[in-house]
C-alpha cells in the first residue's frame, strides 16, 4: 500500500491545530505519515508575547513544547530550517534534511510590516516573535536602570520615553504591560514614576478600531488614568537613532521604539514562486488550495483569500478555521467524500491592557474590567486544554496567578504569595509522629495480639460478626456496642452521685460556721461554673455514630465489605497504614501520597463517628503536606525528581498529556 506524506510547515497556531485533526483522523492509518517542521522546538503562544516583553510572565509561560502538544502521537516534529520547496518535484529542502511529500500545508506565518516608511525597521523594535519579547524584556530593564543613574535631566528624559507605535490589540496590550511595569522598575530603582513618559501613537482617530465605539472609550480612557499619552491622528513618516518623527513634524525623542503597525505574510511564502497577493499571502480558493497547486494548502496569517470582499483577519481564530478547513479536504483528498468551503464563525475579541483591565465583546457579550480578564483567561486555557492538556493548563495557571510577583494579575497577590520551606517542617514531622504514635498506642491496645480478641468491633454494627470472630466473642462484642452510650452516661451520672455524696459527707463533719462557708463558697462555685461553662465540647466527635451518615457507611462499607475480611488482617492494615503514613511525613518520603493516606485514614475514622473535633488539625495538616508544603527537608529532594523524569517519558503521561513537568521523551 502505498503511503501517503502530509508535510505541515510551521508550528503555528494554524500549523499545529490541523496538525492535531489530521494526526487523531490518521491515527490507526499506517499508509499515511504526517510531519511538522518548525525551527524551534516549541509552539509559541502568539497573543501573549507582550506579557513576556513586559516581564509580567517567565519567558518559558509563551512557550509549549511540541513534545507536551504530541507525545506519543503518530506525528513526526522535526526541528529544521526549510529553506526552499520544489512543488514539481514535492520536495522541501531543509538545512538538515529533504522532505518528500504528497501534500503540503504551508503556515509560515507573518511578520512585521514597516510600509516603506524610512528609518522604521532600522530604529525600532517589533513584537512578532519570541525573540522579539526577549530583546524588549532586556531593553527595558536596561533603560530604567541607565535612567537610575543618569544625572543629565534631558538623556534622563529619553531614557524614560516609552512610545508603542500603533493602537491595534498588540500596541494597546504592550502599552498595558509597560504601564504596569513603570511602577515595578520605579520601586527597583528608586525613580519617579511621573518622570516615565508612555506614548501610543496611532495614525487613526481611535484606538482598537475593531471594537465597538462603547468599549474603545473605556479602554482609551483607562490608558489615560494610567498616565498614558494617547496621541491619535498623528502619522509616522520616519525614523532615527532615538527619534520618532511624525507628519506633524513633530520629533518625539525616545531610546524605546516599539513598532506594532501592522503584519504581512512572512518573506520565506513570498518567495515560494506560488501566486501571491499583496503582503506575501498566497493566492487560494475557498478549499484554501493553492491556486496553482492542487496538492498545496495554506493556513493562518499567509492565507490569501478574499472573503466576503475582505483578505482574512491576521487572528488566531482564523488560523484554526483555515486548519480545520485544509485538514477536512486533505482527508478528503486521501478518502474521499465531502469537500469543504472556509466558513468562520468568529467569536469575538478580548483584549488586556496591563494586568488589571480588559475590553471584550465575546459571542456578542461586551465586558469590560475584571469580566474580560477573566473570560480572556478562560478562553486561552480551552485553547491549551485541546492542544496539550491538564498539565499545560496547569502551568498557564502557574504562570498567570501563583507565581505572579508584584500583584500583576487581576486578582492580585490572593493565591501568590509563597511560604518558606522550613515553616512548615515541623509541622510535618509532628503530624508523622502523631500518626506513629497512634501506631504504636494500637500495639500496646494489643491490636497485635490476637489472641485476646478483635480490637475493631466498634466499627461494625450490632450483631454484624468479622471473619475470624468467635460467635461468644461477637456477642460479647455487640452487647458492649449497643450498651456503650448507656454505659458512659451511667458512669457520668455515678461519678456525679459520689461528687454529691462526698459533698454532703464533707459539710456534716465540720462546725456549722465552717459549714456556712462552705456552703457560701461552693455558691459562688456553682455560679461560676455556670457563667463559664464549656462553650464547645472539643472531644465529641465530628459525626455522631449513630447518625444517618456513619450508620450509611458503617452498612455499606465496614458490613458489606471488611465484614468479611479477618479482623486480624484489619487490624494489621490499620497499624501497618498509621506508621507507614507517619514515618514517610516524618522522613519527607513520598510526602504527597503520606498526605494522601492521611486525609483517607481520618475520612475513614471520621465516618465510622470515632474522630473528635480536636484532632480536625489532621486533616487541616494533611491538606497542606498535599499542597507541597512538606516536601522540603525530606527524601523526596532526591526521590520525586528521579520519578517524574521516569513518568514524563512513560507512553500514557505523552499519550494523554499528564505530565509532572516536562517530558523527557
């Protein structure tokens, strides 16, 4: 049978998800081979690049790896530079290797566009890659801190110019972030922050001129309470080494020129020979076939179609609409069936300016401020939920909220803020050595000891026998049972009666004024105690045992299950459970899984009504050993690196993304 080789270039959004469609469609098909070819070895998430230039997020918080989105899948990703392709021949030329192919998916992408304009390219910075956040993210650190010890007022002035050309999404997302990154460097390095000068220079009357009217007033005047120069109509028409210089002729001096004006389709499509438009995007049909090359599909940003009289937004949306259209036609050209037309159904934009405010209109629902934030938030981890996961989830959540510094995030420092390893080290170990102890206490019980009968009756109901019970035995032990709420209140009550007895005893014995006084102190006694008396009996315990929960859990579970199981077997389990859990918190060893068995022993002794509100700090304890509070000082510094690096390569954690860190395959 003759195999089929579907090429993708380019690990883009659109790369990536048709990808995806055609490696689950292709999966169980040994006649077909796809491959991806990118020149780094990660899918870079695009619309959060200026989070990294910004230095809210980690450099590592943009990037997802292509061995979390593919794993065990039957998709080859090669990393290489293509720096030809020979259609007649189907063939790609790399720096590495050569491609053959049978079907072509082109999703190079785009870059800046500097529209002829003089000096522009040459003077200032862009925002279309990740190497163009991190030469951002340096600058800029490196300018506050020229500008801490600059003492010339005027170099000190340009130092602290900041000016994004263009008020689309990228230039009012980077503006955001270098709004709330004045107030960072200013604390660092001890500067004014009415000494830093933000500029957005747009060209037309308004900023966002893809939202609606209401929301672009919201969001240009947040900028503007943000002490953010907004200047619109003004025209750039060149640039020089620190100067920026408008059509107004007006020269605004800046050592910080962020150019965010507008994209076009990189150079490498627009020197394929295929048929392109205008700004490199290759000429397709609505099938998004090459219109030259049946065989050759584009995607994302290079796509050349005209839809509805208009060239397709350069979004992220449109890249998975053009991959979901290309993926259907080439299983279409491998099987047959359906051919399909590019429809979008685009859902909306949102749009962050800095950590703390949003616009959106999302499925027709205009929000702005701490709504947007949110829904932004929730629609990027859908998107990282269908290409690689929990885990990648995960580490967005990481990223954005518990490890944010400086209350950069819409919700601030609530989950953020971290506690020192050696804090909680003792109250790890006491917890381990409670749980020993509690071990040990069972042995002396003579849990051990067979001999003298089943120590775990109490758990059963009445009448129920363990395997290994003798019948004499559990009657005993069912009569004890029943009669073990009469028999404490028996004891109480006598206790009382002897109390009162001895009283009267002591008062008959003594002279009468002796007897007056006593009686006088003994009142006032009594008034006390009942002035303060216990508010809240802490040794009760949490259930009541004969309450509707235990009595459910005692019938299901301990009758209907370790009924039949011999109680010296119980008993063994129980002990060995309670020193094992103990002596792993104690040593730090496996430290989540101890917690783990802790929070299930004391669910356990909690249904069957035998935990008392004063051991609650068990599971209080246990609940923060689980967070990776008790993780340090321990063995599992040495032992859960080595376990992960051997999970992270098992074929489950890279068929189902369930990673613990990255993969090591």
């Amino acid at each position: 049978m003759v195999t089929k080789k579907i090429l993708i270039l380019g690990g883009g959004y659109g790369g990536v998800w048709a990808g995806k469609i055609l490696e689950k469609h292709f999966r169980r098909r040994e006649n077909v081979e796809i491959t991806l070819i990118d020149k780094r070895p990660f899918h870079t998430l695009m619309t959060e690049l200026h989070e990294v230039a910004g230095w809210r997020t980690e450099p590592e918080s943009v990037q997802v790896l292509f061995k979390k989105i593919f794993g065990a899948k039957r998709i080859n990703v090669v990393l290489d530079t293509i720096e030809k392709v020979d259609f007649e021949a189907k063939k790609a030329i790399g720096k590495v290797q050569t491609y053959a192919f049978d079907y072509i998916i082109l999703g190079v992408g785009a870059e800046p566009e500097f529209f002829g304009i003089p000096g522009i390219a040459e003077n200032s910075f862009t925002l279309w890659s990740f190497e163009d956040a991190m030469k951002i993210r340096k600058h800029i650190e490196e300018k506050f801190y020229a500008a801490s010890l600059e003492t010339d007022p005027e170099k000190r002035k340009k130092l602290l110019s900041f000016v994004v050309a263009g008020a689309g999404f990228t230039g009012i997302e980077m503006i955001g972030e270098l709004l709330d990154y004045r107030d960072v460097m200013c604390r660092k390095y001890f500067l004014d922050p009415k000494e830093v000068r933000i500029l957005n220079i747009e060209a037309l009357p308004s900023i966002l001129p893809v939202l609606e009217e209401p929301l672009r007033a919201k969001a240009e005047k947040y900028l503007q309470k943000r002490r953010c120069e907004v200047m619109l109509n003004s025209a750039i028409v060149g640039a020089e080494p620190g100067k920026v210089l408008l059509k107004s002729g007006e020269i605004v001096e800046t050592e910080t020129f962020i150019w965010t004006c507008g994209v076009k389709g990189s150079s490498f499509a627009g020197q394929l020979g295929l048929p392109t438009g205008k700004r490199n995007r290759i000429d397709c049909d609505m099938e998004l076939k090459s219109t030259k090359y049946p065989f050759v599909y584009v995607v994302g940003d290079i796509a050349g179609l005209i839809f509805e009289g208009k060239p397709l937004a350069q979004i992220v949306e449109t890249a998975h609409f053009t991959a979901e259209t290309v993926a259907k036609n080439i299983i279409a050209d491998i099987e047959g069936g359906e051919r399909h037309h590019f429809e979008p159904k685009y859902h909306g934009f949102m749009i962050c300016i800095g950590s703390h405010y949003g616009v959106s209109n999302a499925g027709g629902m205009k929000t702005s401020g701490f709504i947007a934030l949110g829904i932004k938030h929730l629609i990027n981890m859908w998107y990282l939920l269908n290409i690689a996961g929990l885990n990648q989830v995960w580490e967005y959540l990481r990223h954005e909220f518990l490890d944010m510094k400086d209350r950069r995030s819409f919700i601030g420092d609530f989950v953020s803020y971290k506690v020192r390893p050696y804090w909680p080290l003792l109250l790890r170990m006491w917890l381990g050595l409670m749980w020993i102890f509690e071990g040990i206490n069972k042995i002396g019980e003579g849990w051990l000891a067979f001999e003298t009968g089943s120590k775990t009756s109490w758990m059963f109901s009445p009448g129920v026998v363990q395997a290994g019970v003798q019948v004499a035995e559990a009657t005993s032990g069912a009569s004890a049972w029943e009669s073990a709420g009469e028999a404490a209140a028996t004891s109480a009550a006598g206790a009382a009666a002897a109390a009162t007895s001895a009283a009267s005893a002591a008062v008959a014995a003594v002279p009468e004024a002796t007897s007056a006084a006593s009686a006088v102190a003994a009142g006032a006694t009594d008034a006390a105690t009942t002035t303060f008396k216990a508010v809240w009996d802490l040794t009760k315990p949490i259930l009541d045992p004969n309450s509707g929960l235990v009595t459910w859990f005692r019938q299901t579970f301990m009758d209907g299950i370790f009924a039949y199981l011999p109680f010296t077997v119980l008993q063994v389990m129980v002990v060995f459970m309670e020193m094992a859990i103990g002596l792993a918190l104690f040593g730090g060893c496996f430290t989540w899984l101890a917690a783990a068995g802790s929070l299930v022993m004391c669910a356990m002794f909690t249904l069957t009504g035998m935990f008392a509100w004063n051991q609650a700090w068990f599971v209080f304890a246990g609940i923060l050993m689980l967070g990776g509070l008790g993780r340090s000082f321990g063995i599992d510094y040495w032992l859960i690196p080595a376990i992960k690096r051997w999970w992270n390569g098992t074929r489950f954690a890279r068929k189902w993304h369930f990673y613990a860190g990255d993969p090591t395959k």
